[in-house]
C-alpha cells in the first residue's frame, strides 16, 4: 500500500480512493476491449488498475516518479502489466500519443491548458472522461447570461461536447483536497467546426476582457486597436489593396460593429453563433485576429 508516501498536494496530487467513485467513472467512460487509454495523473493506479482489466492498453503519464514506483510494482507479476505503458513527464510538455480516450484525475492547475491540448489534438479520440475543481468544471458547462459564463465555455463548448456527469466530494481523496470535485464528460466535434481557432481565440479574448462592457467599447481599447490596425495593413498588403491616406482601424472596427448589430452586445450574453457572425463580418472587411 501507497501508507509510506508523502502526497505532495502542491503538484495536485490527491488520490481518488473510493472505489465507487472509480467504478462510476470507469462506466461513464464506456471503455472497449480494443481501447487506448490515455491516463494522467494515474497516482497510485486505483483507476489504472481497474481500467487495466477492460481494454487493450493503458498510457499513464505521471510526472512524479516515486508514484510511478508504486504503480509499477502494483501490476508487476501480473497479466495486466504487458498493458500498461508509463510515461514519466510533464504532460503539458510531451506530445500525446495516439489514444481512443482519455481518462484523468488532473491536477487542477493544468486544468485549462490540458483541456485545450486534448481539443485541438489529431487524430480525433472518443471521449475524455475528466476529474476538475467543481467551479472550473461548472464554467466548462456554463450557458450564456450566467455567471459563470466566460471565454473557456465558449471556446470548450466550440469544440465540443461537454456534460456535467457527478459531483465527487473532497473526502473521496487521499489527502482531502480544499475545494469540492467534479467528473465532466467531454466529446471532441468531429468534423470541427470549419472556423480558424487562432482567429477566433483572438476575438473570444478581446470580447471576454470586460465581459460585462460593451462590445463598441472592448474595441476601443488601444492595444486592441493598435494590434487590429497591423493586421489589416498586413492584410492590405497581401491583396495589394490601396489604404486611404486618413485610414482610422478605429471608425472601421466601430462600423463592423455596427453593420453586424453588435455595437451594444455583451460577450458575457452572446453565443457561439454570435461569435461565428461576428468573426465573418470583421474577416469580411479584411479585419482578423490571429
């Protein structure tokens, strides 16, 4: 047993020890015999282990190697250890391997970056089935017009499918962590959506700076202005089109806004379509983000 190490709950590391909670898991994650898994974050290797028995192989990636240790000696001896690949890392830095789903306990500091190299990871996988610090999971899932609103739901809900599955709380981890858990379910959209993410993080973000301001005024801002200006002269340049001697970005952004009925709109109520129409009327007029 795992009694003589140290959790260091700086890295994130809390343990999920109910088995109930491992096996509701292991069952929203719909696991096949022919599966890859992708585990990070395996700790002790409760999940692992249980996962081990259901598909073909699982890659754990861990970033501590006394955890690792632990793992390994637990499969050690058994049939399940020719399925179980580790790597050791920090899972930020590596390139993921090919997987059909993805299975973690994450350490909730890596929470938004993770989320974000699995969205925009190729070849496509199933599902991730993924444990978060209960707000981050509710901002995953939230709707326009509520509070927890913001440029993560928009931009997770562009790219996927994402379900609120359970709430797990702190006393199912070893040691307790200090705020309460969530499991989420998140299913890429395969195809994606025929939109340049880069553009359309570019505008997300200046939107979702002041959620609560205007769009005609977000826009006024003058790195926005200044940052909008370059790549329309760039884009100018690339069509060999003429700019005005008393060219202003920003009577040309404020029109855009206007054209597309946008002027007085907040990010903190618009969707992904208002976005998407958004985008286009600035992309349209030459005006891009990325």
């Amino acid at each position: 047993s795992a009694v003589g190490i140290l959790f260091n709950t700086g890295a994130g590391q809390h343990i999920l020890k109910n088995p109930l909670v491992v096996n509701s898991i292991i069952e929203k994650a719909a696991l096949r015999r022919t599966d890859v898994i992708l585990e990070v974050g395996p700790g002790t290797g409760n999940l692992t282990v249980k996962m081990l028995e259901k598909v073909k192989k699982v890659i754990a990636c861990e970033i501590d190697p006394r955890l690792v240790g632990e793992l390994q000696k637990r499969v050690q001896g058994t049939c399940l250890a020719n399925k179980l690949e580790i790597k050791v890392g920090d899972i930020l830095k590596t390139d993921l391997p090919f997987f059909d789903a993805c299975v973690a306990n994450l350490p909730y500091q890596i929470s938004s970056p993770f989320v974000f190299k699995l969205l925009l990871h190729r070849p496509f996988f199933r599902c991730a089935i993924l444990m978060f610090q209960r707000e981050f999971a509710l901002r995953l899932v939230a709707k326009p017009g509520t509070k927890l609103y913001c440029r993560l739901s928009i931009n997770t809900q562009l790219l996927a499918r994402v379900d609120h599955l359970m709430k797990v709380g702190k006393n199912n981890f070893r040691p307790p962590p200090k705020v309460e858990s969530s499991v989420v379910r998140i299913e890429p959209k395969n195809p994606p959506p025929p939109i340049n993410f880069q553009e359309w993080d570019g505008l997300v973000r200046i939107a979702f700076v002041r959620k609560n301001k205007t769009l005609s005024a977000a826009f006024k801002s003058s790195a926005v202005e200044q940052l909008l200006d370059h790549n329309y002269r760039i884009h100018c340049s690339l069509h060999n089109t003429e700019i005005p001697e008393n060219f202003k970005i920003s009577e040309k952004i404020q029109t855009v806004l206007k054209n597309t009925g946008y002027s007085d709109k907040r990010a903190r109520s618009m969707d992904i379509d208002d976005f998407i129409r958004l985008l286009h009327g600035f992309n349209s007029e030459g005006i891009h983000f990325s």
